[in-house]
C-alpha cells in the first residue's frame, strides 16, 4: 500500500462535485480539494482515468506519493471537522 496526496482544482461545479463525490468514496477528505489515498497504484490509476475527462482547459489535479515516514510525520490543524479526518 502506498499513500498519496490528491488535490484538485476544477471550475465547473457540476464536474467539481462528481470528482469530489468519487473521491469522498475512495479516500480520506482532509480539506475542501484535498484527499488523501491509501492503497494500489492500480486502483489509483483507476481514479485518476475516472478524474481525467472532467478536467477542463484551466483545471488542475495534483497526484503526489507520500513515503511511509514522511506520512508519518504530516500534522493537521483544523477548526472544523466535520466530514473530514484528523491525520
């Protein structure tokens, strides 16, 4: 299992809540764009063809691996946490 930062900047609404919705699914909500994934490369490349064709000309998706023991080391601080979960 391998740990990845996803993070997402899209401008259509309709197409932001479908990425936000297949993500909710598959990863830890961490901030309003910003998940976290725990799993296979496999199952990530699935995700990211599942994002892909909704990205439009502006948009942007951020993928970054995360090694076991920096992950270890990632703080969060939040005022609110409602739907989200504390690293």
């Amino acid at each position: 299992m391998q740990v990845f930062l996803i993070s997402y900047d899209i401008s259509c609404d309709s197409d932001r809540n479908k990425v936000y919705r297949l993500l909710k699914k598959t990863c830890n909500h961490i901030q309003k764009s910003v998940f976290v994934f725990e799993g296979t490369e496999a199952v990530l490349r699935s995700i990211e063809e599942s994002i892909m064709p909704k990205l439009g000309e502006e948009d942007s998706l951020l993928i970054m691996p995360c090694c076991a023991d920096c992950f270890k080391k990632t703080k969060f601080y939040s005022k609110t946490t409602e739907d989200m979960v504390i690293i």
